[in-house]
C-alpha cells in the first residue's frame, strides 16, 4: 500500500467524520483490507498518526478539496483482505444469496449487503442467488418483484439464479411434516397472547405432543400454528418453541389462493439456505438473534450449517430509515415517495443522479464490522463528483432571474465550451447583446465579472478578459432571449427552484448528467413545456 492510497483512505474517513479523522475506525479498516499490515505495526502506527494529525490540521473544505484530487490517482481494483475473515479456503465451494422481501423500496444499507455477498461469490469464483423471501402475503407486494429486479441490475449485479420461495411450499410442507412425526414440532392451538406468557414465565405448552399434521392443514382456528420443540428456558427468546408455520388466508400474488398455510421467514429462509447449498451469508445485525435458531434447525433437517456473518448496519445522519416512518410521511405528503431526494433508497438515489459504482465504492469503505457507524451525505457526494464530473457537461441555468442591463458593450456572438476538460466535445453558442438575466443580487460599487464573458460594474462595460487587480466577483449569467428554456429544479429538500436555461439543454435526454455552473450538477427527469430536472449534488 503506497502513500498516497494511505492518504486517500485517511481523507475518505476525516470527511466521513466532518473533519476529524477516527484513528481506530481507519486502523481497523486498513488493517481489515491489508493484513500484511500487521508485520510492522509500529512503523506503520508512526506513519499513520503522523498522516491523522496533519489531516486534521485541515479545514473540512481543504480535506474535501484533497479527496477530490486524490480520486483521479488509480483506484485499488481488488479490496485485498475484505474476505480474508471468513477463512475460506482455495478450492471451498462459494454459493452466496441476498433473499429480499418484496414488501419495500431498497436501500442503502441493503446494497451493501447485496454486494459484498456478491463480491465475495465472484471473488472466489462461486455463485450468487437473489432469491425472494414471498411466503408472508400479507406483506407481499407485486410491484416490488419488478423494482427489486430493477434495483439489482442497476447496481451492477447480475444473479446465477433468481428463486422464489414460494414456488418451494411443497419442500417447506415436506420437511414441517418430517420435523412433526420426529417428534420436534408440534401443533399448537393457543392464541397469541398465551404464546407470549409463557415464553415470557419459560412455561412449556400444554400442546406439546399434538402431532396431525394433516388436521393442522385443515385447522379453521387462524390462531393455530405449528411450533418448534424449543428450550422454554433458553436465554435467547428466539428459542423458546418458535413457530414455524402458521394460518395466512391472503390472495397471494405469485400463488394465488392455492395455499392457507404458510411458513414463517425463520423456517423458509433455514430451509431455502441448507436446500441449495448457500455457504456463506453477510447480513445485517437485526439478524443475529435468529442465526442461533437458523443454524439449529439445518442441523434438525440434515443440511449442512450456512456460516452467516452479522454486520453493523450504518446509517445516514439525517435521514429516515424507518419504513413506517416513511410511508406515513408519503401518506401525509411529507415526503413525494419513495424516490424523494431526501431518501437513500435505491431508486431515490438512481432518480437523483448518483452512479452505481459510487455506491458500491461508498458501502465497500464502510468495511465488514460490527461496530455501528453513522456516514454523512458529503463522503457519498465526493464519490459520485469523481465519476460525473468528467462526464457532465456545463451549461448554464439561472433561478429566480432578475434582468439587468450593461451599457457599454457591443453585441457578440461567443462560443463556450461543454465541458472545460475536454475540447472535443464541442461548444456552447451564445449571442449577446446589452440585457442578461443574473441569479445574485448586485451591490453598488462592486467589480463583477460574468463568467467566460466581460467585467463591470454598477450596469456599465469594464472590460473583457481576466483582471486580476479589479477583484471582480464572478457570477454566471444568460443573454435575454426568446430561445431561453423554463426549467425547475427539485432540490436535495423536497423543494423546486424555478429558473431559466440556455436553449442546448433542450438536446438533452431524459436521464442526462449535467452541471449547471455555479448551481450544481443536475440530471433531467421530465420533458415537457419546461425541462424538469433533480438536484444530484454541488
């Protein structure tokens, strides 16, 4: 590991933590992805508090400003180490899978697990499965079948197999069935309260040894359920005689009304995972309670143990995450929907403007922990600009524009380039006369200098060309003409900016990365009378 990527991953950090480098954070990552590490740790420690003091010397604005350099050195193209934890061996047989509910929108925080689960498959050479956890109708969704599949493939995934648990009830009755005539499931009658007493008091139930598996199929009581022959003394509660089926009378999207009795998620997703041979798992923590339970049950019906790691779940200062919470403020108009710019999930991200490889740059740094950590907007930005910034072209849109007039000057046909980096790429042609429209507000006596244009002060012609000695503010501008488009901007908080643009953005498409000069980069989202576009970021 060279300096300079030393330096990258400190700057990554110190902007993740608004300015102040976490020396452990950046040890226990560093040391994660690059255990050779290890070999010196007192040179390297040297090195590394000496790099954590001068960085966090810096102002935020400086340290973002070095970030953004360092992203044009070449990237580190394999996450050395990331895996290294699991101890797989050469020649171990990799199947991976991320089993989404289709109940929800995506989002960030389940593209991290659907990629490292992802990478470690292709990293070892192993398989991938999407496979979607519908045995609950109740929450089941048809909609989210063909978003999930959407989000997925944005990101850059592409499945070995794609699986539905409920075209598997047959397997889930055939092994429920086994687990009752072995004498380690039984059927219970008792409504849910009772349940809860007496896990809550670790009482056995009075219907431990009801073993007709076939009554149970025809039960009309919605209360009775088939229950684990558990521990009611265990210390995780999660074992104390769990149920593992129950009674859904709900139209189910992909099976209809073919089944009432349906198998609860710790079952299915035992079952689905020791059936076909998935060998590792990396999840979140909300998961660690129900591993115990998963892993005794492969053990009950003769699959071999899925190894699941439970990793922290990180979250985004500032921003909702609860799906309740979200869809009552949808409901309340609060938010758009779920593709608000305020959200992190995946369609609101991919609307927004931010590219896959950002997110998978972004969730990958985070690293493998179980340490819970808060990320920020900026640290995402500043991996999304790396990327678009060479590819979006400039052009310039005014909000609220107020019109002004400069004596003094000729009319002049110029010509502004698209993108500043690469010629090639063609020019902007704007014809100016003596009337522009400005977004800021003019002071009396002030030098200002209109970007790629003239200088001037208080509406009269200074001159043309870079003056340093007038300390002229620059500003951008747009020539008063009939060929301007109406355009809105849906800001990063919900709300629109209305303003003008120059007549090239009418050429764009829907999708188009641009950045408005001076305003931020934007992607157009609408075309109509007026070009809709969404605020990606500055």
């Amino acid at each position: 590991m060279n300096k300079s990527d030393l330096r990258r991953y400190v700057l990554d950090n110190a902007v993740s933590y608004k300015g102040k480098a976490n020396l452990k954070a950046v040890v226990g990552h560093l040391i994660g992805k690059f255990p050779n590490l290890k070999k010196d740790m007192k040179k390297f420690m040297k090195e590394l508090n000496k790099l954590v003091d001068e960085i966090n010397s810096l102002s935020f604005e400086e340290q973002k400003e070095k970030l953004e350099k360092l992203g044009k050195v070449e990237k580190i193209k394999k996450e050395s180490g990331l895996f290294d934890f699991l101890k797989i061996k050469k020649g171990d047989k990799v199947i991976t899978a991320f089993p989404p509910e289709p109940s929800k929108y995506l989002h960030i925080g389940h593209a991290k697990s659907i990629l490292l689960n992802y990478l470690l498959a292709k990293e070892y050479k192993g398989k991938f499965y999407l496979r979607f956890e519908d045995t609950n109708p109740e929450l089941v969704d048809k909609e989210f079948y063909d978003i999930i599949l959407e989000d997925i493939k944005w990101l850059g995934v592409n499945p070995d197999k794609v699986q539905y648990a409920s075209d598997y009830m047959d397997l889930f009755y055939e092994l429920g069935e086994k687990l009752i005539k072995k004498g380690e499931a039984y059927v219970c009658f008792c409504d849910s309260d009772k349940i809860k007493e007496n896990r809550r008091k670790k009482l056995e139930c009075g219907c431990r040894g009801n073993n007709d598996w076939k009554k149970f199929l025809k039960a009309k009581e919605k209360s009775c359920v088939i229950r684990l022959n558990g521990d009611m003394k265990h210390k995780n509660a999660v074992m104390r005689d769990p149920t593992l089926f129950r009674i859904i009378n709900k139209m189910h999207p992909r099976a209809g009304k073919k089944y009432r009795v349906w198998p609860t998620y710790e079952f299915q997703n035992s079952v689905m995972d020791g059936y076909f041979k998935i060998r590792y798992r990396l999840r979140s923590k909300e998961f660690e309670a129900m591993s115990e339970l998963q892993k005794y049950l492969q053990k009950l019906l003769g699959f071999k143990v899925t190894k699941t790691y439970e990793l922290a779940r990180f979250n985004m200062e500032g921003v909702l995450s609860s799906g309740r919470v979200i869809r009552e403020k949808i409901k309340g108009k609060e938010l758009i929907g779920w593709d608000d710019p305020r959200l992190t999930t995946l369609v609101a991200l991919r609307k927004r403007g931010f590219l896959p490889e950002a997110i998978k740059d972004f969730v990958v740094s985070t690293g493998i922990s179980k340490s819970e950590s808060t990320m920020t907007w900026d640290d995402l930005i500043i991996r999304n600009k790396r990327l678009i910034d060479g590819v979006a072209n400039r052009y310039f849109f005014i909000s609220n524009p107020k019109k002004i007039k400069i004596v003094g000057f000729s009319e002049k046909n110029i010509s502004v380039p698209l993108h500043p980096d690469h010629e090639g790429r063609g020019v902007r042609k704007l014809k100016v006369l003596d009337e522009f429209y400005v977004a800021d507000k003019l002071a009396k006596g002030k030098n200002y200098r209109f970007m790629h244009l003239f200088n001037f002060k208080d509406g009269e012609f200074i001159s043309e060309g870079l003056d340093k000695s007038l300390e002229a503010k620059l500003i951008h501008w747009l020539p008063v003409s009939k060929d301007l488009v109406k355009v809105k901007v849906l800001m990063d908080d919900g709300k629109f900016v209305n303003g003008v643009a120059e007549s090239g953005v009418k050429k764009l498409k829907v999708g188009d990365l641009v950045q408005f000069e001076r305003f931020g980069f934007c992607r157009l989202d609408k075309k109509g009378k007026e070009l809709e576009f969404i605020f990606t970021h500055r």
